[in-house]
C-alpha cells in the first residue's frame, strides 16, 4: 500500500519498526498534496517543504538514537484554521485576521505535538467557522472530495476533504452545531464530538459559561479515532468543567460491541425536522447493518417540544457567537460575513434573565434526553437533513422533501438536527451510510450515553466492519 493510504495506527507502527523513514512519510504526503489540494483546497498555509522534511530527519535522528516522542511521531498534521498554532496564522477565514500569527500553541496542539506530530499547516473552515459551507474571503471554497460541484460541509470541511482525500492521516476538527459531524458526513469518514469537557480548550477567554462548542477527532478509520481522542483528551485544571482523563492506553482496549444494544432511531422526529428525499433511507440502511450485527433498532418519539428547544438553541448560540466576534465587529462590520452581523446583531436585545431562562430551559431538555437515554443505550439521527448542495450557494434556502419544499428561515436551520447532542452535551459519532445516484455521501449520527465516549466507540469500531463496501468507495 502506498504511504499515503495507510491508517495513522499503521503509519505510526511502520516508522517505529523503520519500515520507512519520517522523512519518506513526509515525502508522500508532500507529494499527494501537491498533486490534489490545488483543486481539493483543503489544507491552506502549507508550510515549506524543505523545512517539513528537515523536521522530519530529525524525527528519524530521533528514533536512530531509540528516542519516541509518542504515536504520532513523524506524521504530518494540519489543524484547523480555527486553531493557534504557534508561528503559523489563524485566520479563521477572515480577513481581518490574515495576518494574525500567534505566538503559542493551543492546548490541543500542544497535546498532539507532544506525541510526536510534525505540523505541516491549516485545514480550511468558513469565515469564524459559521455556517456548515466551507469557504471564506481568504483562501477561497473547499469542494465536496466526491464531487467538485457541491460543497464539503463545514466547518471543517477541509480537514473532512484531507482525510477523504488521503492528504493527511488524522485530523482535528470542531463542532458547535455539527460543525465536525456535518462535513464528516458527507465525504465519507468517520468524526466524534466528544463529551462536552472532554477535550479541553485553552486559551479561551471563557471557561465558564462557553460550553457548546468542542474539539474532537477525525478519521478515516474508528481506532484511529480512538487514538487520537485519547491524545486531545484529559483534564487541565486551567479548563475548570473540563473532565477527568481516562486511564492511559483506554483507547488501545477498546472491542467491537453492537450485539444487543438498544438502540432509539430518532429518524425526522415525528415529521418535526424536513429531510430531502433519500435522507432517512440512507440512515436506514446504515441501521440495517446493525441490526444485521445483532442490535435492536427501534423507532422512538422526542419526549420533548422540537420548536421549544429550537427557539432555546438560538437564545444560547446568539449569545456565545455574538460574545466571540464583538471585538472583529468594532473592527470593521464590513469585512465581517452577514451570517456572523445576523448572530451579532440578533443578541444585541437579549437580556440576562433571557439568558438565564434560556439555560433553564437547556437544563430541563438534557433531562430529556437522559430519560430516553435511560430506555436505549444510544440514539440515531442523520447527520444532515439534506444531501451536499451545489458549491455556489451560500446556504439551502429550501429543503425539497418528498411532500414539497420546506423554506428555511435562518442560515443554518438545515443544520437543525445536529443541535440534540450539542446543547445536552453528549458524544456523537458521525458514521458513513453510503451514498444517492450522484454518488454523494451521507452520514448518521450516533448519540452516546452522558459521557460514553468509549461505548461509543466501541461500537463506531464494530459498525466499521461492517461497511466495508461503503468506505472502499473512494473520491
């Protein structure tokens, strides 16, 4: 197999058998990068070759001497360009921040450097990472890895693309409202949003109150998943909700397990949410296998009001997004999306006791979904309601759902289904469910117990098995 196809579990065995050199990894992906990401646009502020490659030489200098860094030794990463990596610019899409280099790495890629990882640049999110379409004033589209004319979702879109696209082994991504499990979904790997507080951030000017957006892994394959989930992921006492580590080398233990398992399929909730026609068919497929592998799948209705939780998601995301862009505003309302002035200027009327009313109406609806977590062991729904739209939209201002078209009033009202596990906290993994006629992906989401990352993904690793033919489709 070419170096560029293997797993990161698989290059990380290879360079520490010296199967291959870091620098020979290094090569390959150079190469496959040079040869894709002009038209994939995936990873953005590529750094310079010949400094990658003298990095790693001194990775294999390194190993000469019997000296690991970790896992990750010698494989070339990307972070999200949400994401501070020390010397590299964040930009987050927007021009006004073109220019911004930070002087220190963020805790996540402090952590994944730690364990050996060469940082080879950026992948490409929209302007703040709003909207799950990735494109942006600054560096331009990141088409879908299966079709050039339609989009890869968002916000990490191109780290979705570089994976599907063989341009990296691993990556980062994050999600607020799907903002990983989206773009996962729709070409064709694997994405979890980990239990809120599982991968802390740091630095952040809130450590208190900023609790729907998290970090979280992305792969091509679950136990690399896995793997890099344990690298994130572990207390840091500067993040004060951040969770307790799990016991080291968790990920390495971890076994196949779907058989038995009660599992809640959500679908469209009861005709609540609009789906584009094929949507539920392809989940349902993707269910059928694990039933075939010995799941009880059952259909089940929210015990709780869909509108009422929609209307309390925005009270919370106005307020979160509003605070994060406030200083850009002042800065310029001009150079600044109308998508991002939308959310800005919607909050400028919110009260605190709105607010407050707004977290007691978030806290009565994680009850809820602890009620239905208590009858199931984990819960279904798409992870988009529709299929990858046309590149040249901004945004789906209709959903053609097998009744009719349904108008969407806001521009991420499309995107309402990924909203459940963000506001109550819980880990989802976006699993592939195969593709339509046009030969587009589509992903489910399944949602874990509060703080089952590891039941999650034990079965994440047993569903994998068992879609082989889906993720052997290749872009």
């Amino acid at each position: 197999m070419a170096i560029h196809t293997l797993s990161a579990l698989q290059l990380s065995a290879g360079i520490h058998h010296r199967d291959f050199s870091c620098r020979e990894v290094m090569q390959a992906f150079l190469q496959r990068i040079a040869a894709i990401n002009p038209q994939a646009n995936a990873i953005v502020n590529l750094q310079d070759a010949d400094a990658l490659l003298k990095q790693a030489d001194l990775c294999d200098a390194e190993l000469a001497k019997g000296s690991s860094r970790g896992w990750l030794h010698g494989v070339p990463l990307a972070f999200k360009d949400l994401v501070d990596v020390a010397g590299i610019p964040t930009t987050g899409g927007s021009p006004l921040l073109k220019d911004n280099i930070p002087a220190h790495d963020a805790l996540l890629v402090q952590r994944m450097k730690a364990a050996g990882g060469i940082v080879i640049g950026k992948t490409n999110t929209p302007e703040w990472g709003l909207g799950s379409h990735t494109f942006n004033p600054v560096f331009g589209d990141t088409p879908n890895a299966y079709n050039p004319a339609f989009t890869a979702g968002g916000s990490s879109g191109g780290a979705a693309v570089a994976l599907a696209q063989r341009l990296l082994p691993v990556a980062d991504g994050s999600d607020f409202m799907g903002s990983l499990r989206n773009p996962a979904g729709w070409n064709n790997v694997f994405g979890m949003r980990p239990s809120q507080g599982r991968v802390p951030a740091f630095p952040v000017n809130d450590v208190w109150v900023s609790q729907l957006g998290t970090d979280g892994p992305m792969a091509r394959h679950v136990a690399d998943l896995a793997r890099l989930l344990e690298t994130m992921a572990g207390y840091d006492a500067r993040a004060p909700l951040s969770l307790a580590s799990l016991p080291a080398g968790w990920s390495s233990q971890l076994h196949p397990k779907v058989k038995g398992l009660r599992i809640g399929w959500l679908g469209n909730l009861n005709g609540y949410l609009p789906m584009e026609h094929g949507v539920l068919q392809a989940c349902e497929n993707g269910l059928q296998r694990l039933t075939d592998l010995g799941a009880h799948v059952e259909p089940v209705s929210p015990n709780f009001s869909p509108a009422a939780v929609w209307q309390t998601w925005l009270a919370w995301r106005r307020v979160l997004t509003a605070s994060r862009i406030a200083p850009m505003v002042a800065r310029g309302r001009e150079l600044i999306k109308p998508e991002a002035l939308w959310e800005f200027d919607q909050a400028a009327g919110m009260t605190a006791p709105d607010f407050l009313q707004a977290s007691t109406e978030r806290s009565a609806f994680y009850q809820h979904m602890l009620e239905l977590l208590g009858k199931f062991d984990m819960l279904v729904l798409p992870s988009a309601q529709l299929w990858p739209f046309a590149i040249d939209l901004r945004w789906p201002s209709t959903i053609q759902t097998p009744n009719g078209p349904v108008q969407m009033d806001t521009y991420h009202r499309w995107m309402e289904v990924t909203l459940y596990a963000s506001l109550a906290g819980l880990p989802a993994l976006n699993v592939p469910c195969g593709f339509n006629s046009q030969g587009l992906p589509m992903g489910m989401q399944l949602i874990g117990q509060a703080r089952g990352d590891v039941a999650l993904l034990e079965t994440g690793l047993a569903y994998e098995e068992a879609v082989g033919d889906w993720l052997a489709v290749l872009p």
